[in-house]
C-alpha cells in the first residue's frame, strides 16, 4: 500500500515539474498548430492523472528487501558510479578489476573467487575487446608506464 | 513470383561467406544468452548493439548477426527452463511447466531435443508468414497518414500497457515516463531545446541505446545482488542425448496449432512472445483435456509454448519491420537497432531497401536451420555454460555494457545516466510496473509527437482529423479496447504459477 502511495507521490511531483518546465518552452517564429509545448504537457497531464489513481487505488506492497541488501545495493550503486568517473582517467585495467571484484563479492560473498573473477573479467574482457573486436581501450593511466 | 525473386536477391546476400559467419556466431551467441539465467533476448540484444556498432558493421551485417542473437536467445531460453526451472527470459516460463517435471523424470536430453525441433517448426513456420503477410502489409501501410501513425502508436502503447502490468495505471505511467524522456532535448520542428534544464549534455537528448541497457541489464545486476544469485543449481541430471522420434511425431499437429497462434499473436502490436507462448499452452491444454497430463511433463506441453514463443518472436517482426511499430520488448530493441544503424523501418524499406529485409529474412531461414543444428547434438556445450556461477555472470554484463555505452560517446555522463536508468527498473520492476513501456516511449516518442504534429499542420488544428479516416477509426477503437479489456479478462489470463519442488 505504502510503497504505491509514495510512488504515485512521486510521480505527481515530477509530472506537475515537468508540466511547470514544459510551460516555460520558447517557441520560434516557425510555429505549427501544435507547438513544442503542447505534447510534453499532454503526457504530464496523464502521468499526474495515472498517479493520481495510484495514490487512491494502491496495490499490496512488493516484498522489499532487508535493509542490509539495501546496503550492498546501495554500494553497488557507488561503486558503478565511482567507477563511471574513473574509466577514463585510470585505464580500463584497474578500475574494472576493482569494480568486478566489489559486484562480484556483493554477488556472493567470498573474498578469494571475487577477487579471481575481478582480475580474471578484467583482464579477460580487456584482451578480447582490444584485440578480438579492436576497440581503442587504454589499459592503464599514462603516467604509469612512461 | 516476385517473392522467390526476393528471396534469391535475399539469399545472394545471405549465403556469402563472411554473412554467413556472422549469422553462425550470432546463433552461438544467443543460444548462450538466451540459456543463461538473468540473460535473455531483450538484454542480451541490448549489451551488444553498442559493440557491433562500434564494430563498424554495414547495415545488413549488424542485422543478420543480430537477428541471429534474437532467434538464438530464443531458442535458448528453453534449456534454463528445462534444466534449472528457471525461465532465461520472459516468453520461456511456459517451458518450465512441463520442461522441469520431464527433465526430473530422468528425461532431460529427450525434453531438450523436443523442444529444440518444436522451436524450430516455430520459427520456420513463422518465418514463412513473414515473408508472405510483411510485403502485403507493407503495401496497406502505404495509406497511412500521420493520423493513421498517430492512432497506431496509441495502439501500440495501449496493447502493450494492458498485457504488460497487472494495474492499468501503472503501464500508463511507464508510457508517460518513457514518453518524457524522449521529449528532452532539440525540438526537431523549431530547432530550440526543450527540458534540457541548461545542461548541455541534455542537448542531444537521452540516446535510448543508455535506457535499454539501464533498464535491462544494470537492473538485472541489482535483482541478482538481492537474491544472492541463490538458485543456479542444476537440479536434474543429463545423460546421453538421443532423438525421441515418437514425441516429435506425436506432438506435430501440436507444434502447427501453436505455430499459428504464436504468430498471430506476435503480429499483434505490443502482444509479443509471452503471449504467444501463454495463448499456444493454454489452447493446447484445453484441446488435450484433463488426461493430457499437463503439467505433469508431456511432450506436448513443452512443445506447445516452444513453437508458439518461436513462432511470436518471427510474428513480431511484422509490425516492427513494416510499420516500425515493436510488438515485444525484444523487437523494440531491434527496433533501436535499426534506429542506430540509420534504417527506417515502414513501407519504404521494402521498396527503397530490399537488399536490407530480403537478406534479413534469408538470414533468418539460414539461422534457423544452424540453430537446430546446433541445438540438438551440441546441447550439452551449451548445458555447461549454465554452470558459469552468477558472482562471474553479472560483473562481466556490467562490464561489457560500460564499455560498450563509453564506445558509443566516451563520456562519463552517459554512464551515469545508464546507471540511474539501472537503480530506476530496479525500483520500477519492484513496484509491478513494467519497463518495456518506458523502452517504446523513448523510442517512439518522437515519431508519435512528429506524427501529431504533422496531422495538425495538414488540418490546420481541426483535432477532427485524427478520427477522419476508417482505418483511423479502427486503430483507436482497438486501442481503447486492448487497454480496457485485460482489466475485465484478468481471472482468465492469470498466468499458472510455475512448478515448485
């Protein structure tokens, strides 16, 4: 019940935003009956209808899981995104095998295999994308090797 | 005779060496794909457009190899199903349910063949009807005007809403968000940016290749966190692979009856494989009655949802090909496929590019006949990659999908966003609310705006036009149904739950 009523929430905010912003569109000098504005109002309005009938009607909550999966979830996420940031400074090489071995471990947690899988994913995914199908990936920073 | 003329033209493309390569290695692929837990068409398509098209591929190269990915991944659903009683993708879960109790009876190899060769007489059948229904509804689809498109793409959404969720509002929510994100960027009519926020990364909009792979992939990697990839353990045991002839020959009526379900289905815009799979058993277990043994593993049962998911996935390439409109989660990322690669799919394509469709469905034949090649003396190469343990699986798709979104722009961005679109089909999937609606909403949300647009310029702002011809008329009535009628079918098509041990 909860987890639909907070959604539909949600939702109506971000349809009433986007209603907001869709209004604020510049149109040219070029203008056909419709507009720029007129579409991206329309599925606001629909969106903020649908949330609406959700807030009223909710289904049963989903089973959430415990807060601990939230936790590694949650790491999960910062890691993706930590690791988003450093492909391009650090090479492809080491951050991917820290990123792998981190899933990996929030996976199945057991340090050996995870670290395994990390080096070997990395090391394996490098050679078969730079060689196999002749992507241009940098293996590691510059400074590095010289 | 112009469909054999075609069809040679087709096959001179296909039967190349270098095409041919690809379409054996894209079939290869796909079997593992599709086998693969957490791994099906609609992902596994996914992670891989960024590479072949960073590849360098031309157009009818990238297609076949990965139209070939899309009938494997089908084809290879079936053995998770069989094996772990875990549907690889969507459209197999039907499989399980007279696959697994087989396979426990000490019968695996024979329930793996049978429902290789019913996949087979599927997709075959299916891409017979392709290749007569695509070119005559190409020829309908030259009457359409911008308020015909507009209405079909309503259609689509609507079909698609109602089969996709089990709340109504829920799907609708999906479109509009799906919708809205395809609005942010440069207004193609005025050339101004719209919703962009000021963020100059926003200009180009969001690129709908970083929503599928978000959706699809990334979020499988945070079901999997979840559950601890508990669950992957092969329960039954396979011993030699033989033909069991008498179960093919009993159940051929069986595979023709699903095959014919499972297409029409498939050509149902927004109705796809999970349907076709779901209407071919259940009309199957209605014909066999309550001493077919349904559910207890009889042959027929897993040849029924087989043919009819192979048969959907050929049916669903109808609209996508003739109409542009996808009528699964699957063929809306080939449909994103064929954006990248600069094709535009509806009556044109036939006409302009014959080369393009007639290659494809060449390839398709040929695809098919190495799939069951492959599918039946090979099956056990493809039974040990389902012992590559989960904690290895999921890192290497995230891997290879930042890599393959980063060859794509080489910006961080795009990165990010990928992994925002990955924790919202998390949220999204845990909530009941279905993700393929948000997929077509940015695929199609330009062109469905483009056609409004379009239907007003040509009637100076009379909203009259929209409903001013028969086949207008008929989308909509279609559309207004497809999306009320699941609520009142709901008890009928309430999908049996699968076996348990």
């Amino acid at each position: 019940m909860a987890s639909d009523r907070i959604f539909g929430l949600v939702v109506l905010m971000v349809a009433l935003a986007y209603i907001a912003s869709a209004t604020q569109i510049q149109t040219s000098f070029l203008a056909d009956p419709v507009g720029p504005k007129a579409f991206p109002i329309l599925v606001g309005a629909l969106a903020a209808i649908c949330a609406l009938v959700l807030i009223v009607r909710p289904d049963p909550d989903p089973d959430w899981p415990a807060a601990r999966t939230f936790g590694s979830l949650a790491i999960a996420v910062i890691v993706l995104v930590v690791y988003a940031y450093a492909l391009k400074p650090l090479g492809f090489i080491l951050p991917t095998a820290f990123a792998a071995a981190i899933l990996s471990y929030q996976i199945s947690p057991r340090a050996g295999p995870a670290a395994l899988s990390g080096v070997g994913l990395s090391v394996g995914l490098f050679v078969l994308f730079k060689f196999a199908l002749g992507l241009g990936l940098v293996a590691f920073p510059k400074g590095i090797l010289g | 005779m112009d469909i054999l003329a075609n069809l040679s033209l087709g096959f001179s493309i296909a039967l190349s060496p270098y095409t041919l390569m690809l379409a054996v290695i894209g079939c290869f692929l796909g079997t593992i794909i599709g086998a693969l837990p957490g791994l099906g068409p609609s992902n596994g398509v996914a992670i891989l457009i960024p590479l072949t098209f960073t590849m360098g591929l031309d157009a009818t190269s990238a297609l076949v190899l990965m139209t070939s990915v899309y009938y494997g991944a089908m084809y290879g659903g079936r053995i998770s199903s069989i094996l772990l009683n875990i549907p690889g993708d969507e459209p197999a879960l039907m499989t399980t349910l007279d696959g697994y109790p087989m396979a426990k009876k000490g019968r695996a190899g024979d329930a793996l063949v049978l429902s290789g060769v019913a996949s087979f007489v599927g997709a075959f059948l299916a891409t017979i009807g392709l290749m007569l229904l695509a070119p005559m509804l190409a020829r309908v689809a030259y009457l359409f005007g911008p308020a015909e498109y507009f209405a079909l793409y309503l259609l689509a959404f609507c079909t698609l809403g109602g089969m996709a969720s089990n709340n109504q509002a829920k799907s609708a929510i999906a479109s509009c968000l799906g919708l809205g994100i395809a609005m942010i960027g440069v207004d193609n009519n005025s050339g101004l940016p719209r919703l962009t926020g000021g963020n100059l990364h926003l200009m180009d909009g969001i690129d709908f290749l970083v929503a599928i792979v978000g959706l699809f992939a990334i979020a499988e990697v945070f079901f999997f966190i979840e559950s601890h990839g508990k669950g992957s353990a092969i329960g039954v045991k396979l011993d030699k692979v033989t033909i069991p002839w008498k179960d093919i020959m009993a159940t051929k009526w069986t595979m023709l009856r699903a095959s014919l379900v499972g297409f029409i289905a498939g050509i149902l815009p927004g109705a796809g494989a999970s349907l076709g799979s779901f209407l071919a058993y259940m009309s199957e277990k209605s014909i066999a009655g309550k001493d077919g043994g349904f559910g207890t593993g009889a042959p027929k049962g897993i040849a029924a949802p087989e043919a009819g998911n192979n048969a959907a996935a050929g049916g669903a390439l109808v609209p996508m090909l003739t109409l542009g409109v996808p009528g699964s989660g699957t063929t809306a990322v080939l449909l994103a496929l064929l954006m990248t690669l600069n094709i535009t799919p509806g009556p044109t394509l036939f006409t302009d590019r014959p080369e393009v469709v007639w290659g494809l469905i060449a390839s398709l034949l040929i695809a098919n006949v190495v799939l069951l090649l492959m599918n039946v003396p090979m099956v056990k190469i493809f039974v040990r990659v389902l012992q590559v343990p989960a904690w290895v699986l999921l890192p290497g798709v995230t891997m290879i999908s930042f890599v393959g979104i980063y060859s794509l722009s080489g910006s961080y961005f795009d990165l990010i966003l990928m992994v925002g679109f990955g924790a919202l089909g998390y949220v999204l999937r845990k909530l009941d609310i279905p993700t393929v609606p948000v997929i077509l909403g940015i695929l199609l949300g330009g062109h469905m705006e483009d056609a409004l647009r379009r239907a007003m310029v040509l009637s100076d702002g009379d909203g009259a036009f929209l409903f001013s011809s028969p086949i207008a008329i008929g989308l909509w009535i279609a559309a207004i149904l497809g999306f009320v009628a699941p609520m009142f079918l709901r008890g009928l098509l309430r999908k049996p739950q699968r076996v348990t041990d």
